[in-house]
C-alpha cells in the first residue's frame, strides 16, 4: 500500500474512532461513568469490525463510477484548494517539474482515496448513531390452518435479537419495548439472543419485564447461541425471574379461552426449540405429542432448522438469527449471513423445504455494530383461520 494511500487510511479509520464515543446516546444522567467506560470498551472491542466495513463502504465508493465521480468533484472543488491555499503562491506555479507533477498525483490520489473512505465513515456513523436505532413494525395477518374462531384476531409480537451488551444498551432497546406494547399483544414470543455478554441478563430481564401481553404469563422466549455461549444458568434464572416461561424443547397451549394451559381440546400450540448451533433442538421430541389436528408455532432462533426433516406439522417457525444481514448494499445484498443457506433466510417469510419460516431482523445488533438499509425490527402478526400458512401484509396499529 503507497504511503499516502496508507495515511489516508489511518485518518479515516482514527477520525471515526474518535467521531464514535462521544455520538453515543446518554441513557441516563451519569453517563460519564460506568455507563461511558462500557460503551468506549464496546466501540473499542468493535473497533476492527468498524475498520473493516468503513474501509470496504469507502472503497466501494471510490470504485463506483459514480462514487468516482462524486470523490473527484470533493478533491477538485474543496479539498485541493484548501491546500493550495495553505501551501501558499510559491507552490501554484503552472509550469511543473515531473517531480512536482509525481508529488501532486500522488497528493490526489491521497485525496481522492481520503475522500472515499470519509464517505465510508460517514456512512458507517449513520448505522452506527442513526439507522440502528430505528426501529421498525412489520405488520401481517397470519391465516394458520384448523385455528379455532376464538383465537382469530389474536394478536402475536415477535422479537428476536435484543444482544444486551456494550453496544445495545437499555435505552437503544427500550424503543422496541415501548413499540411491541403499544401492539396490544396477546403473546409476545421471542425467539433468543437476548445477551452478547453474561454481565447483561440481568438489563434483558429488566426489559422483558416491562413487556405487557394480555395473556397472564404471555412473555414466552427460546435462547439463542449468544445465549448459551454466555452461561444459560444465569439466563434461567434472570430471565424466570422476569417472569418469562423458557420454551426449551418445550410446548405450552393456548386455549380457546385465550388461557395458557398444559393441553385442551381446542387452541394453539407455541413450541420452542433449543438452538440449532449451541444447543440440542429435538423437533420429535417436542412436536410428536402434540395432537396431529392443532396448529402451532415454533420458536427456533435459527431459520436453518426450516431445512431440517423431521416430518413433524409445523405451521410457522419463527426465527431470528440473521439480523436481515445488518447492512445490504447495491447490487450485492446482504455479504455477511450467519447461515449454511446464502441469503436464502436472510428476513421476512421464507417457505423452507420442511416448514415455513418467517424471520425477524431482530433488534440490536452483533458482530459489525451498525445497520444499513436493516433496521431493527418489531414484528405484529394479527391471526386468521386460512387453508395453509399464509402472511399478508397488512396495517393493524
Ligand atoms: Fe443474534
């Protein structure tokens, strides 16, 4: 890599480093405590991951012809006067040594490369401080077959994801709280990754405790890899404690009444499996009992599962994971996609081979710390009686 190459490089990657710690929202008044150290390790600890996707979106930029076209436009009109300007007259003679031209073409394509990667952290600020905070609700009317007349108009929340840890801190998340509540869910079923760090249980608990389903002890959840790889022991309890019932290879029924209960003659099932990377999901195990003739949904934080075979119904499973790849570029979609699938469950309702699946974006966000053209997501499925498994967009809140 040439010198000026590399220094612009430097600026770029130092500048959005130094841009990031003091954007950070404040979620309470002694942010300059505890609560700033966390979040300056968190920018810190994600600091390659940020290197990387604001050096891959400036070089994008600068290849794009016209991202070409528009680095140029900065060099010529703003940034080589600028420096003209502040090397003086002796400098801008128009008659130049081959030495002087060499100096200027590579002073350019230092500009041009710094412009780029500016561009690059600019936009890396924008998911950083902006887009990831924008929570979204999708909202569809979900037909399920052999859904008894008393469960139609029953409204579900879904949310996946919450990855409570340095970087998605309470006050990012509680936006979504507030959204999902304003739904009037019936359920509200999460399908995991609540933590990137054990340290954070306890603020998902917090939050999972201000959920408001309209069904008694409605908050049901499935853990996700995160989850186990940060001491489920912990999570058990913290989350137990909000008062969340834990679907692990586990189904519980809702009854015509709108009650949940153990079994009954006529309602739905809502299942939960263990996570397909961290844990056992045993479909025959948690499925075969349950009778042939009743729909049910299923928690499973990864959509892989819907290409598992197992021969069990499964209506809809309900999946995170994913994060909707977090950023999607031009052309190219989503490049970074935790899943055997390609793009295939990237977000949204996917009919599998073995089950349909419908998958959230989920609401913070792990690895990269930024959303491009992903936001976060709340998802509200209203329910209907239909001959098969079908999602309409709709507007319901
Ligand atoms: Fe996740």
């Amino acid at each position: 890599m040439s010198r000026p190459r590399a220094l612009a490089y430097f600026w770029a990657t130092l500048g959005l480093l130094l841009t990031y710690t003091p954007l950070l929202p404040t979620n309470n008044r002694l942010a300059l405590g505890a609560e700033l150290v966390l979040k300056t390790a968190g920018v810190v600890l994600n600091g390659p991951g940020l290197m990387a996707i604001s050096g891959t979106l400036g070089y994008l930029v600068v290849c794009s012809l016209p991202g070409r076209l528009a680095a140029w436009l900065v060099t010529l009109l703003l940034l080589e006067p600028i420096l003209r300007w502040i090397e003086g007259p002796r400098n801008q003679s128009p008659l130049c040594e081959p030495a002087e031209l060499e100096r200027r073409l590579t002073r350019r394509t230092f500009l041009v490369t710094g412009s780029g990667l500016a561009a690059g952290a600019l936009l890396s600020s924008y998911g950083f401080c902006v887009e990831r905070r924008k929570v979204q609700l999708e909202q569809y009317l979900l037909s399920l077959p052999d859904l008894p007349p008393e469960l139609e108009g029953l409204r579900l929340v879904v949310m996946a994801d919450w990855h409570c840890g340095p970087i998605n801190r309470p006050g990012d998340l509680h936006p979504a709280v507030v959204l999902a509540n304003r739904c009037r869910p019936d359920l509200v079923l999460m399908p995991g990754d609540f933590v990137s760090s054990v340290a954070h249980f306890g603020e998902a608990a917090q939050l999972a405790s201000q959920l408001r389903p309209r069904v008694p002890g409605g908050v049901l959840l499935g853990w996700g890899n995160h989850d186990h790889w940060n001491d489920l022991d912990v999570g058990n309890q913290e989350m137990s404690r909000a008062g969340c019932q834990i679907l692990t290879n586990r189904a519980v029924f809702l009854n015509h009444r709108r009650e949940l209960d153990r079994s009954g003659k006529s309602g739905l099932w809502l299942c939960g499996l263990d996570d397909l990377w961290a844990g056992s999901p045993d479909l025959i195990k948690t499925l075969s009992p349950l009778p042939q003739q009743q729909p049910r949904l299923v928690l499973s934080h990864n959509p892989d599962l819907a290409e598992e075979r197992s021969g069990a119904r499964v209506d809809l499973l309900l999946s995170g994971h994913t994060h909707g790849g977090q950023v999607r570029l031009p052309a190219l979609g989503s490049p970074v996609l935790p899943s055997r699938y390609g793009q295939k469950y990237t977000s949204g309702f996917v009919q599998g081979p073995s089950y349909p699946v419908y998958v959230t974006r989920g609401v913070g966000v792990g690895g990269i710390p930024i959303r491009l053209g992903v936001p976060p997501e709340v998802t509200l499925f209203e329910l209907r009686q239909g001959p098969g498994t079908a999602v309409q967009r709709t507007r319901l809140v």
